[in-house]
C-alpha cells in the first residue's frame, strides 16, 4: 500500500491495483483476493451485520445527545463494542444472542470522543445501577467543580447532561429516554445528589445511561454559546445492561 501524493489522483481500480481515499489520503493497494466463506464466518459476518443495525438504532436515537459532536470513528467503534459484548455470550450460539441476552456490561466506559475522553475532564465517578426494581438511579459525590471539572480556557460554566435510554428494538414499541442537566460552574462546590431516577424499565429492554459535559460561555442574544464541537465533547456511557 502507497500514498498517492500527486493532486491529480486516480480512483477506481486497473488490473488488481485499487486506487481509493482514505481519511483525505490517496491509498493504492492490491485488490483484495475472493475468499470463500465457511458456514462459521458466515455466521459471524451475519452477527455483526445485526450488531451493526442495533448499534445505528442506539446511535439514532441518540441523537439529541450526541448532537454530531462524537468523533469520526465513533460509528464503528461503538458497532464492535456490541459486537464484542453480544460475542462473550458463549452460553448461546450464534443467530440467537443478542444485547437483550447479553452481558452488556463491556460497554461501560465507552468514550463517544476519543479526542476529550469524558474520565478526563470529569473526574468524579457517577454512580449508576440498576435496582431491584429496575429502576435506574444515577447518583453523583461531591463535586469541586475548580478541581474535579477541566474547563476550556476563558469557561466557567457547564452542565453535566445525563441521560437514559431503553429500547427493545421493536418497530411496534416506542424507546424510553429520560435525562436531566446540572448545572456546574467553576467557583460553586456541589454536594452529592441523585441526579436521575427512572421509573421500573419493562423486562426484555437494554437500558443505556451515559453523561455528557456541555460547556458555555454567556451570549447576549442567545443567553449562552456552546463551545462543544466534533473535536472537543467529552461523553461516555455509565451503564449497560438488559433488563430481565
């Protein structure tokens, strides 16, 4: 493989040579050879193909949080993390597990941003469980926003954004969300507090909660200007899990 430097670049491919971009480079390699598929990797590619749908339907609806502020390889970061949890699910074969069925767990901790990992610029840990009654109960200690917040240069204020989001992947179901914002800023301590508190999540749904930084400065028209972008935009998944 080579990087084509000429601004004239070819595309396409001649012979077993493939001319393409990638990631605003132009990359020549050989074309890659027919493999035949055993009845296993069909399988498997049939497992990610489905780990692939549910992870657009996660990402979709959560929209109004992500807001196009993950970073570029978040759509396929986050496909292999469901594939990966639904794999560890040796009790069950193939074509059968699911994140219904499935220890979800793996995706605790999961950055939507490489680029302002959310464990960084928050340091406290936010408390988020499942209870008995499959409520889930988001909790957060203390908080010395002066020591326990990384601020941007020239920012003081902040929210923290979490939210929670339950779905069983049924076109004839309507997915669950809830969230609420704290406000943060940069001189004001907070004492602990449960910030979110669901009510019971039916059986057979993944419940997802993650928490978000939005950071602002005061605008005089629009009240505040958010300063969160592709490239800065710390958020992370809390919680993981299938109701059962």
């Amino acid at each position: 493989m080579a990087t084509l430097e000429n601004k004239r670049a070819f595309s396409g491919m001649v012979g077993n040579v493939v001319f393409r971009n990638y990631r605003g480079k132009r990359i020549v390699q050989s074309r890659p050879a027919q493999v035949k598929q055993t009845k296993a990797t069909q399988k498997s590619a049939t497992e990610f193909g489905s780990c692939s749908r549910w992870a657009k339907q996660l990402r979709l609806e959560l929209t109004p949080f992500l807001v196009g502020q993950a970073d570029s390889a978040m759509y396929q970061r986050f496909t292999t993390a469901i594939y990966n949890a639904v794999k560890s699910n040796t009790a069950l074969p193939q074509g059968v597990r699911s994140p219904l069925n499935s220890d979800m767990a793996l995706l605790q901790g999961f950055e939507f941003n490489t680029h302002s990992p959310f464990a960084t610029y928050f340091k406290p840990t936010i408390n988020a469980q499942l209870t008995a009654n499959n409520e889930v109960v988001l909790t957060v200690p203390d908080i010395d926003p002066a020591t326990d917040v990384v601020f941007p240069d020239g920012c003081t204020t902040a929210k923290l954004v979490v939210v929670v989001y339950a779905t069983n992947f049924s076109d004839t179901t309507t997915p669950l969300m809830f969230h609420t914002l704290l406000p943060i800023a940069k001189n004001t301590t907070l004492p602990a507090q449960m910030v979110l508190q669901t009510p019971p999540i039916p059986e057979s749904y993944l419940v997802l909660a993650a928490a978000k930084l939005l950071y602002y400065t005061p605008n005089l028209l629009t009240e505040s200007t958010t300063l969160n972008s592709k490239d800065f935009s710390p958020a992370m998944v809390l919680l993981a899990e299938a109701v059962l």
